[in-house]
C-alpha cells in the first residue's frame, strides 16, 4: 500500500481582516490543516505510522513521534521503562525549547527591526541531535516499546547546562529581550490584540503560565496582549531548561518492551508542544491503524471565535502600516504550527 505525500500535506492558513470606518470588522479565518489521517495510516502497520507521521509533521516531529508511539502503545499493551519516557521527554522538550527560542531570538526580532539571537537558536538545534546521541547513542529511539538505552550521565546535563549559559548570554546580557520590550512600548501595542474579561487564552505559553507572577504582572499592566504573549514565552524557556534537568536525573540503563501483548486496542496520548497540547488517538485491529486521528492546538487556537479572531476583531486600524505590522505580530504570538499569511483588506 502506497500513498503520495503532497509537501504542503500538513496544510496553511489563511488570514483575512476586513476594514471598514478604521475598524477591523470581519476576520476570516482560512485553513487547510487536515482534520483527520484515517485514510493516510488506515491498513499500515503501528511501526510504519509512527514513523511516517515524524515526517509528515516535520516542524514539531519529535512530539508528534513521542505522541505516537505513546498511543500506539496504549493500544498494543506496550510498557516503556520509566527512563524510556524520562529520555522522550527530554527530546521532546529539547525541540519545544528550539522552536520558542525560534520565536523569541529570530521571528520577534525580525517583525520588530531588530537583530536576531542566531546563536541561541543554532545552539538550541545543535543540542537536540547531541541529546539524541548522549542518550540513545546509535539505536533508534523510534520503536514502539522503547530502543534500549545506556545513557551518557555527564554529555546530558553537560549540554543542556551549555545551552542555558548560550541563552543567557544572547537574550539577556546582551540585551534582546529588554529592546523587544522596550520597542513594544515605544510602539504603544503591549496591549494589541489582549483578550476581553472571560475569554480564555489559547492553548500554549500563554495558557501554561498565565498564573505566573511574570505573565500576570503583565496581563495586570496591558491586559493578555503582545507582551503578556512575549513574556509568557520566557518563563517557557525557563520552565524547559529546569525540566530537562530534573528529568536528566531519571535517566538509568533500560532494556526495551518489544513483545506486544495484544494485536487490537484502542490508545490515546497527549503530549505538550511549543503551542499547547497535541492529541493523537489510534485503533488498532489484527495489528494494522483502523483509525487515525491526530488533534493539533493550532486548529483550536485558530478556529473561528478562537484567540486569533478575538485579538483582533474590533480593533482599531489607524496606521495601516503599524497596524499591519501589529496584526502580524499577533498572529506569530498566538504562534501557528505551519505557514500563515495574513491579508489586510477594505470591507467598503
């Protein structure tokens, strides 16, 4: 059984304002990001799903594999070691903390004029294939049932520890992180595109760490808006680089579970990613998928009535360009998981 891939399978996403007396008065959202895979994995085989979806979701293959393999384990009766897990994670959050530090150090930068932090960025990618390695070394960690390991106890903490001083150094002793702030309030949009009394966050940073005595002090000051946004993203990073090394910590020798048993079952996983929590649920017959599904927060951070239109249905145009420069950062804050273009246009 063979399926063609289309490159742009994971999808797009759209975004239309319409302007009408210097006022945004419709948002239409556009998306063509699958709803369901059934038909993709439906007949192959747990092993063949799990690595076709690593490769299909490419921007964040890592969680959608540990997503997968998690589900398809449930479903087989499966039991990883606790370090198994412990090293998946770590993987795991290693890419979250990339692709915030994506946003952070590349894309907030470039939106708002300024030079980008290239080097916590490379470092971060280099750091996730060196974790892979200092864990796993040469197996392959994307078995069902775990790969077996005997993990590398100094590499590990040894390169998330350089990493964090890379971090350190790039964002705040250099000083990106006070311009992207203090352009926000030169620019007068810390509270562009904040959510109104009762509507939820979306799914992601905002969500994790809305409590937080950071991101609430600047929900307090502007409301849940482009900094409230921006802050919520450094305590994530934060969060991360403190995550990995208490899971460091569990690592240990582990052998594999290779020997399903059961050829039918139903399992379903929920990892955290970068943008919020991604669901993946399988059913499984004589051992083949009968159904796939996989839930991304981006399709609920982007649906209609969702923290995207929120933001910025109402709001005031004045400026076009600054406005379309605010619209924009909006968008990238809420932070979509594939290609998203936003079109600004007159609704008469």
């Amino acid at each position: 059984m063979t399926t063609e891939l289309s490159p742009d399978f994971a999808g797009r996403i759209h975004v239309r304002l319409g302007i009408s007396n210097d006022s945004v008065r419709s948002v239409d959202i556009d998306s063509t990001r699958p709803q369901g895979v059934t038909k993709m994995f439906g007949g192959r085989s747990a092993e063949q799903t799990v690595l076709m979806l690593g490769m299909i979701f490419s921007l964040c293959s890592t969680a959608q594999t540990v997503a997968a393999l998690t589900a398809c384990e449930k479903a087989l009766g499966l039991q990883p070691s606790d370090s198994e897990q412990a090293a998946r994670d770590i993987l795991r959050e290693a890419e979250m903390l990339t692709q915030t530090l994506m946003r952070i150090g590349m894309d907030w930068p470039k939106a708002l004029g300024l030079p980008p932090a290239i080097t916590a960025v490379k470092c971060a990618l280099s750091a996730q294939s060196e974790l892979q390695h200092a864990i796993f070394g040469p197996n392959d960690w994307k078995r069902l049932g775990g790969s077996g390991f005997t993990p590398n106890r100094k590499a590990v903490p040894d390169i998330i520890n350089g990493l964090e001083d890379v971090i350190a150094r790039d964002l705040y002793e250099d000083g990106l992180v006070d311009k992207i702030l203090d352009t926000l309030d030169t620019l007068g949009i810390n509270d562009f595109g904040a959510l109104g009394p009762g509507q939820s966050p979306e799914v992601g940073a905002l969500m994790r760490h809305w409590d937080t005595a950071e991101v609430k002090g600047a929900r307090d000051a502007y409301g849940a808006g482009l900094r409230a946004r921006f802050v919520s993203r450094l305590v994530d990073v934060k969060v991360l680089e403190q995550s990995q090394k208490i899971l460091s910590d569990g690592l240990s020798p582990c052998d594999p579970d290779r020997t399903a048993h059961k050829d039918a079952g139903a399992g379903e996983a929920q990892v955290e990613t970068a943008r919020g929590a991604l669901i993946h649920k399988v059913e499984i017959e004589a051992g083949r998928v009968k159904a796939y599904d996989v839930f991304a927060p981006t399709d609920a951070n982007f649906e209609p009535g969702g923290a995207v239109e929120l933001g910025l249905k109402g709001a005031s145009v004045g400026d076009r360009s600054a406005f379309d420069q605010a619209a924009n950062l909006h968008v990238l804050a809420v932070d979509p998981c594939v290609l998203c273009e936003v079109e600004i246009g007159d609704d008469g």
